[in-house]
C-alpha cells in the first residue's frame, strides 16, 4: 500500500508529495484518519486495520515534519485486537 501526502494552502498543492510505503497491507481492510495524536501541534495518521474476526488493530504513523517538509515516522502499533 502507498500512501501519499501532499501540503496545500487550501486552494492548490504545495511542494512535492510524500510517499509511505506499507508492505503487506491491503487498502480494503483499512480506516485512516488523521488528529495530532501526539499533542505536538502537526498532524499524525492513524490506520484502523481489519484483522478479521471482527478484531482490529490501530496503527499512528507520527508526524515528524518541519516547515516546509512533510515526513512521517514508520507506523506504530498503538492498539491491538481492537473489536
């Protein structure tokens, strides 16, 4: 799965995209949103991922941008076996 982010200022895109790469994980089975989960004031995404069996795991890709560059840390698990 590929996931791309791009700044805007609302009313065009800004700068170059920048591209996550998950291996193994299916964009069917995902739910992505996006809050500061961290409290630091830039905005991290969150994928709530279908395991099956009604069960899911929620993973925080955290932000760690600086002005002017969009970047992300490796996904981290933050709830497991979610239902």
């Amino acid at each position: 799965m590929v996931l791309t982010v791009q700044r805007s200022n609302r009313d065009h895109l800004l700068g170059a995209p920048t591209v996550v790469t998950i291996s193994g994980w299916s964009i069917a089975n995902m739910k992505i949103a996006t809050a500061d989960f961290t409290g630091d004031g830039l905005a991290d995404i969150e994928v709530r991922y279908n395991m099956g069996a009604q069960a899911t795991n929620d993973w925080v890709l955290v932000s760690t941008s600086t002005p002017g560059a969009v970047a992300f840390a490796a996904p981290a698990l933050w709830a497991q076996n979610c239902s």
